[in-house]
C-alpha cells in the first residue's frame, strides 16, 4: 500500500520560488528539441534546431518588410539550452532579445563583415554564433565553467555555418564584479595577453542581449561597458537589446487578492533602472570619451521563427573618443 502523503508528493508537480521558464521555447514544437544529457546541477540540456531564413540578395531582403520577405533556408543552428532554470542560471536558457539581436545582424549583415566583437553576458552563444557568420572575431563571454563548456559545445556545433565565412567565436570569462580580465592559464575559458591586446586593438562592437533584469547587474554591465570603451583604440557601437517586463507592485498584490483590478499599479523597475543609468551614462562628465543612444526602430525584417512582442527594444550607443 502506497503512503497517501508520499503518493501526494510524487504526483504534485513543483517548481521553486525562482524558478524561471523560457519565453522563446515554451513554444517550440516538442520533435525540435530532444533532451541530451543533465548538466552539472542536475538540469535537464535540450537540443533544439532554430531554422535560419535569409534572401541570396541582401539588398532585397532590406527593401521588404518581414510579412513580404521571401525566405529560403539558409541554414539551421543546433543549440543546447535549458527550458527552466533558476534565475541565477537565466544564461542557460535562450531569450527573445538575442533572436532580436541576432535579426538585426543578420539585416545589416554587410556593416558588420569583418569586424572584431565583444558581446557581453553570451550566454547560450545564439547572438556571437550569428555575429561570427559575418565578423572576422567574436568574442563571447559570460560567468559560470557550466554555462561557458554549454556555449563553447554550441560554437562547436555551429561551425557549418562560421567556418564557410571564416569567423570565429572565442567563449571567454569576463566577470562584470571583477575589475579585471581572468588571466590565469590554469583556469578555464582565461584570456590569453595576445586576446586581450586584440580586443583592445581591434574591436568596433559590443553585443548585449535581454540581460537588464536585475539592476545590481545592470549597474556592473554599464561600468563594464564605461572600462571597456575607454581602453579601446577605436570608436566603438553598442547594441543592447531589451525586454520590458511588468513588475506587479505589493499594493497591487493586495487588490488582486481582495478581487479587484481598479487602480492598477504596474511597473516596469528593471526597464526603469536600464533607462536611467543609460540616461546617466549620455550625461556623465568626462574628457575621454561621448557616449550618444538612440533606439532602433524594428521595422526590420525577422529571420527567426519567434513572437517579437512589442514590449522589445533595441538600443544603439556609439562610444566616441573626445
């Protein structure tokens, strides 16, 4: 005889407080992705396949609109990733800001050819994956042995489309707390002296995608940014990609409960904070370098199959030395 209690335990299906579901693949169909093997926490790894649609004719594909664009299949990314995580594992999952981004590449593919890279907070590696089908170096980095090993298998895994090219993604650490590079030749995914000159020499853009949602590291990411643009030779552009996301207010909690949503008090604090400290960054007093923003209209075309929701932005920064 089964223990009622026990019973009930193993048929109720939980999740932890923090626990947070992918937006992107919650509506993948279910033969696209096959679950592989458990990562180093125990969670469950997925292999999806993301179907590439491009024109032969760049500048056809720009005078059309995404309802009017007549697509062929390019070519498809494989991609380990995870559907659920805590939010202190968000990076192993993949977010509609890096499809955003990644479209945006892939639009104005012929202004990044060649290029040396910097995205920061890769995660997955969708967005550097994308880039390097069209730059010279990307480098993509993040935080965590277990995140990186994932988004290294994933450039290994896309190579048929970065090697035709000649592009090529280095999974790198960069930790946003750390003031500096991580050197050590004994710990994995360190830079090398020659990587870190190179970046500084040589790059002319800086990727991040859909990680403005706490504002802790939204703080680190832009003094990154701040340390990084100063120690470049040349100008560089930044493209940030972001999804508001509604925070419901405890005042607003309690009138839910007493079953009613008059006066509904809905923000969006992680967006807010983004805006405010871009703001701080255009304003900031300095004798080195200009920082000037602008958001990105998104009336380009979309060459990945997921559901752009008008809560996206795409921001533009271009760092200038005075």
């Amino acid at each position: 005889m089964v223990d009622v209690a026990k019973k009930e335990t193993m048929d109720d299906i939980t999740f932890r407080s923090d626990t947070v579901l992918s937006d992107v693949h919650l509506h993948t169909p279910s033969k696209r992705h096959l679950m592989v093997r458990l990562n180093t926490v125990g969670q469950p790894v997925f292999l999806s396949q993301f179907q590439l649609l491009l024109n032969k004719n760049n500048q056809e594909s720009e005078r059309k609109n995404e309802k009017e664009l007549i697509t062929e299949n390019m070519g498809h990314q494989i991609r380990e990733h995870t559907m659920a995580t805590p939010l202190e594992d968000v990076g192993k999952q993949v977010w509609r800001g890096a499809f955003l981004l990644a479209d945006y590449i892939l639009f104005k593919r012929d202004m990044f050819r060649c290029c040396t890279v910097l995205e920061l907070g890769g995660g997955t590696g969708i967005t550097s994956i994308v880039m390097a089908m069209v730059a010279k170096t990307v480098y993509c980095t993040d935080v965590g042995e277990d995140l990186l090993a994932m988004c290294e298998q994933n450039v290994t895994l896309n190579k048929h489309l970065t090697e035709p090219e000649g592009g090529e993604v280095k999974v790198k650490e960069l930790d946003w707390l750390k003031d500096e590079f991580c050197i050590d030749p004994e710990a994995p995914y360190s830079w090398s002296e020659a990587e870190i000159a190179d970046l500084h020499d040589h790059t002319t853009v800086i990727l991040a995608a859909d990680v403005f949602y706490d504002d802790d590291l939204t703080d680190a990411l832009f003094k990154t940014l701040y340390k990084i643009t100063h120690n470049l030779k040349n100008s560089c552009t930044i493209y940030l990609s972001i999804e508001k996301r509604m925070n419901v207010t405890a005042y607003s909690r309690v009138k839910m409960l007493n079953f009613t949503l008059r006066h509904m008090d809905i923000t969006c604090e992680a967006y807010n904070h983004f805006r405010n400290t871009l703001n701080d960054l255009e304003t900031l007093q300095d004798s080195k370098m200009k920082y000037t923003s602008e958001p990105i209209k998104l009336a380009f075309c979309q060459f990945l199959v997921y559901e752009r929701i008008e809560q996206l932005e795409l921001w533009k920064i271009i760092a200038e030395p005075l």
